[in-house]
C-alpha cells in the first residue's frame, strides 16, 4: 500500500535541501542593534510557558509538551507576558474548541490566574512585539503605530497560515512562520515572512541555562520511534533511553544533556520534528532518516539511516571514535545556528532596516 505522507515527506524534504543548497547565502547581515522583544501569549493558548517572569529559566520550565523559542528569552533576553484580551463571538468560539479535557480546563485556569489585562502592557518601550495569535486586539496594536508587530499561528492547517506565507497579515509589519527555514515555502515567499522556527534558539542553549553537558547516556530514542528500535540498541549493550512525553520539560532537557546521540531511523509522525532541533539544542548528534522528519536539514548525509540495522552501524562508527563524534558535532553546531537562530534574525533585520 502506497504510504502518501511518506511520499509527500520525502519530496518535502528533498525540496528543503535544494533550496538551501542554491540560497543559503542570499541575504547580507546587516549590522545589529540591539532589540527590546516581548513576547505575548494569550491565557487561552495551552501549549508552551504557563508563566510569565524576570527569570528566564522559569519561563523555559513552565513549558507544556515543548521548548518552544528558547531563544528569544535566553539570547534575546525578551520579555514575557500571559495575557487576557477582548475575546469576541469567534475567538470564544475557538477557545472552546481548545478545550477537550479535564488537563486543558486546569491549564486554561492556571494560564488565566497567571495572566495580566492587556491595557496593563507599556508596549511603547517595546522595538518589537511577537504575539500568538489572539493574544492582544486590534484596538491595541491600532494605539502602538511605532512598534513593530509580528504574528504566529501555532496550527498549521489553520486557513490563514499559508495565506500569511504570501500576504503580510492586516496591522502586523511581519509573520513568522514556524516551519524551521529554507523549506518550500522559502521559495515563493514575501519578505514578511520570517523562517523562524518553532524551536527558536543557538548553540549556546544549555550555556545559558548553566547545565552541564555530562554524556552519561549514549543514545535517546525519538519519542514517536517503535520499541524495537530501543531493544535493538539494548542488545548492543549501548546505554539507551526511549524520550517520553511524560516527561516534564526540565526533567527532559536533562535527558538531553545527558546524552550523545538522538536516534530517529524509522519513518513515523514527522510531526515531531521539533523534537529533532531539541536534540541539537542540547548538543546531540542527530542519526536517523532525513526524509522523514521536518526539520531534518540538521541530519548530515553522512548520518543518514532509514532503518535500524544502519544505523547502529553509524552509532557504533561514531561512538568508538571522539574526534568522528566531535566533527559531526560541530558540523550540525553550525547548520544549526544559521537556520536555527542567524537566518531569522537576517531576515528580520532586513525587514526593520
């Protein structure tokens, strides 16, 4: 049977390396000054940081499900605000949708309880202002003319997200799209769309978090990965974990960093790409299929697998030597800060110049 979200991943994917082969270096850096960022999200959004604070690793602790733009609080050091706008008819509409269970009711009510009224913000200290969608109204960004807004859409399929790709969104000077960049989008994209990704941030993540790098554990398997793949690496006598998403977020990035190698060989929901640049944010060597999973420029062909039996002869190659380990390691380092971290920031200072 004809498997068509592999097939369609696949050419995705192809297309990303393309692109990023032919355009890599097409726009200039310009030189920086240094931004005053807030971050806005409304208390209804359940995904992400569920409280608002001067301490950065709090923010970054208080995450659901996952890391989110890390890089905007600890690179950018942006300020962070859960906020309680005007909800109209079809914003409450959509905020009932969202709530499908008892955990989204305590989240929805630990969010508000943690939440600020939108008239409280002094956005006018602000250069620039990132907001998720619904996170302050129209009249708001109307009375801030000199700030510099941008938006992003959390969900994909929502009917505006493609629309924003090609049409800058009404009040806002840019969109960031959350798909990691040089994608196809990439190609026929306007200038005020940003390639930012879901995972925002650099290589100095785990710097700046104080956590040390320790290595104690030699491969994590993806979450979404069969468990043969964590019993076929056991039998090796390497010294495996399976991700879960059980994990709370500060327990998950010790995992991490505890880590040498993060393993995704098998095709499975590319949904969890994300978890690939969480990987490589807490410096793990990513091994696995770079045809199935967005995000998955990170995986060098070298480290390409798309099965088991490959890849732990690739673990095995880079595991018995260090300075095999540390080459792969810095070449991802790199390809990780450009697309992850540089390229956005190009981007948008390009578009604020």
């Amino acid at each position: 049977m004809i498997n068509l979200k592999k097939i369609f991943m696949f050419f995705w994917c192809l297309q990303t390396r393309i692109y990023f082969f032919f355009f890599k270096n097409r726009i200039a850096l310009l030189k920086k000054k240094k931004l005053k960022i807030a971050v806005l999200k409304p208390f209804f959004y359940l995904d992400l940081y569920t409280t608002s604070s001067k301490n950065f690793r709090k923010i970054i602790y208080s995450s659901q499900f996952r890391f989110g733009p890390v890089g905007l609080f600890l690179d950018l050091k942006s300020d962070f605000y859960l906020t309680k706008p005007e909800i109209d008819e079809v914003l409450q509409k959509r905020i009932n949708e969202r709530i499908k269970g008892l955990d989204n009711k305590k989240s929805l009510k630990i969010q508000s309880k943690n939440s600020i009224d939108e008239n409280s913000i002094n956005y006018k200290k602000y250069d620039l202002i990132l907001i998720y969608e619904g996170a302050v109204s129209e009249k708001i960004i109307k009375n801030y003319p000199l700030v510099k807004w941008g938006i992003l859409l959390e969900d994909h399929s929502n009917k505006k997200y493609k629309k924003f790709c090609f049409f800058k969104p009404k009040l806002f000077n840019f969109f960031l799209n959350l798909t990691q960049g040089y994608t196809p989008y990439s190609i026929f994209k306007q200038k005020h769309c940003i390639d930012f990704s879901y995972t925002f941030g650099s290589i100095n993540f785990l710097k700046n978090l104080n956590i040390k790098k320790t290595k104690k554990i030699d491969v994590v398997v993806e979450i979404q990965q069969p468990n043969e793949v964590f019993m076929q690496l056991k039998k090796e006598n390497i010294v495996v974990v399976k991700a879960s998403g059980n994990l709370k977020i500060r327990k998950y990035i010790q995992t991490l960093s505890s880590s040498k190698i993060f393993f995704c060989p098998v095709f499975t929901n590319p949904r969890w790409g994300n978890s690939i640049i969480e990987a490589a944010l807490c410096q793990n060597l990513i091994i696995g299929n770079k045809y199935a999973y967005w995000n998955s420029l990170l995986i060098h062909k070298d480290l390409h697998c798309s099965s088991i039996e490959h890849g732990k002869k690739i673990i095995k190659k880079i595991l018995s030597d260090q300075n095999i380990y540390k080459h792969y390691l810095l070449i991802q380092n790199n390809l990780l800060n450009e697309i992850n971290f540089s390229l956005p920031m190009r981007q948008i200072y390009n578009l604020l110049k």
